[in-house]
C-alpha cells in the first residue's frame, strides 16, 4: 500500500518515544524510596559519578537545555539533594553538588539497574547489543541535530 511509510506502527521514532516512555514507568516504582523523578535519577547518576559539574556539563551530558535543567535542580536543591553555587573563577558558571542527603542516596539506588534488568527479562548479549545499537542511534541524532 501506498501509505504505509505513513502508518504509525512503521515509524521509528514513535518506537521509541513509546519504549522510553514504558521505560519511565517500570523505573517509578523503583525510585519511590529515593523519592525522586526519572529525570532527577539521571542528574544524581550524573552527579555519583563526578560530584561537581557546571548547569552546562550536566546539560550536555543528559541532553537538556538549561531552560529544562534549572527548573528541576531547583526542586532538588529544595529537596536536599543537591546544591548550587557559583563557580569562584568565573561568576557565570554555577557548579552543581551534592549534599549529604545526595550522596546516601547513592546506596539505595545501588540495586535499581538490577532489578531493571529483572524486569526486561532479556539476556546479558541482548542489552548489550540494544544499548549499542541505541547508543549508535542517539549519536547519529544528535549529530545531525547539531547540523541544524
């Protein structure tokens, strides 16, 4: 048929879009007990691994514009998590950190991956060669959006 380039089921993107988005939820449950959001598991990763990074270091890594970003550090900074402030060397620069609070979170969350790959119920060679595979496609994306 003519249009089927067209039919939803064929589209990549909304593939996708609906697997993170299924995604999302079956990590709700799991971040309850840190009582965080998706998004805000992402900057705590981000933050467990280096402990201080620029609004601009933590944009590029999730992929966030500022605009996005700030709204939410703001309501984990509120909730404990993490604090802002601005860097001694350049005023424009603010530098994101965690807290006590922040960082005894980071043993909680310690058997979130587990129990998601629990879930998935796929091998060890199977993530490995999806994640490749996404990982070569969010690249490809972004590298064309960079064009733009």
């Amino acid at each position: 048929m003519a249009g089927d380039h067209l039919k939803l089921e064929n589209q990549i993107c909304f593939s996708i879009y609906a697997a993170a988005r299924e995604m999302t939820k079956m990590y709700k449950p799991l971040l309850e007990k840190l009582n965080v959001t998706y998004p805000q598991y992402l900057v705590l990763l981000v933050l467990w691994e280096m402990d201080s990074v620029t609004v601009n270091e933590m944009g590029r890594k999730l992929y966030l514009d500022s605009g996005t970003l700030t709204p939410m550090l703001k309501r984990m900074e509120s909730a404990g998590l993490l604090y802002r402030h601005r860097s001694s060397e350049d005023e424009r620069r603010v530098i994101i950190s965690l807290t006590d609070k922040g960082k005894a979170a980071q043993e909680d969350a310690s058997s979130i991956p587990h129990q998601l790959v629990d879930q998935l119920g796929m091998d060890e060679e199977e993530l490995i060669q999806f994640k490749a595979s996404l990982v070569k496609t969010l690249n490809r994306v972004h590298e064309k959006n960079q064009e733009l």
